[in-house]
C-alpha cells in the first residue's frame, strides 16, 4: 500500500511539473471539453494529495491500509473539489466568455487608435456592453489605416481584429 501511494504521489507531482515546464515552454495545453471534473489537472491534484496523504498517514500513524485509503480518498476529493471550483471552473468560464465575445464584435465598428500599417498591427477602441475595450487590429488588404480612421471589424484570428475602413 505505501508503495501505491507513494506512485501516485510522483506521478501527481510529476505531471504538475511537467506541465508547468512544457505548458510555459511550448504553450501546450491539455483540455477536457465540457468536462472540467475530468480535466488532467483536477487527476493531478488528486493523485498527488491521495498518495501525499497517504504515505504521511501511514508513515506517521499506526492505522491500517483502509482507513488511510478513506482518509486519504476524503482528502483527495475535497482538495480537488476545491481547484475545481476555485480555478478549472472560473478559467475555462473566462476562456469561454472571452473567445465569444470576440467572435461577437464581427460587424461592428471601432476608432484606430495606433496606425495600422501594411503588415504591422495597430490597435483599435471599440465598445462591447457599455465597456470601452482596446484590441490589436490588422487591415484586411495590406493598407495603411491612420490614426482616428473609422473601421469595421470583418473577422478575428488568434485575438487580433481584422478590420476594413468603413466606406461613408
């Protein structure tokens, strides 16, 4: 049993890092859909406080192996349940939210308000329930679109406003 917990432990642990190193590096991301309870990051956490938990308890105690299994099972979903609320469930709300929202603004107008040159981003203002929002924009034709010009936005790729000049 101590050997059980103690690899789920390095496994939970070594997943933590390795995201952390590969994620940072390469932008990886590992997504569990609609499902956030099952995201890796929610196993992780599990795993590592199961088998954490575990090993102390049956390091420092004089319990057998069920009772450390419940302690440690009990531990696991709520430390879990807690990352799950606190943060899988509000980031990927905002993730969400952000990516419609964005999508929402195609046909709408904005004001430049850096240039925007022939292959270089400039940014625009535009306005979304009452909020003033900034955003980087690129022409649709490789064009220059000054300062204080009126444009349309026409698309959006990757976080970036693909915009046209509105015609009066």
């Amino acid at each position: 049993m101590e050997t059980l917990m103690l690899v789920l432990f390095a496994i939970g642990a070594g997943y933590a890092v390795l995201s952390l190193i590969v994620g940072d590096v390469f932008g990886l991301e590992i997504h569990a859909g609609e499902l956030p309870f099952l995201s890796p990051t929610i196993i992780a956490t599990f795993m590592t406080v199961f088998g954490g938990i575990g090993y102390m308890l049956l390091h420092s105690t004089g319990w057998s192996a069920l009772p450390v299994a419940g302690l440690s099972l009990l531990a696991g979903l709520g430390v879990s349940s807690v990352v799950l609320f606190l943060v899988v469930i509000p980031l990927h709300a905002a993730q969400k939210g952000t990516a419609q929202s964005a999508k929402a603004m195609i046909g709408h107008e904005a004001k430049v308000i850096t240039s925007i040159e022939a292959l270089r981003l400039g940014e625009i203002v535009y306005e979304q329930g009452g909020t003033r929002h900034s955003a980087p924009a690129k022409a649709i034709e490789e064009s220059v679109i000054p300062q204080g010009t009126q444009v349309r936005i026409v698309d959006e790729m990757a976080g970036t406003f693909v915009v046209e000049k509105v015609k009066l």
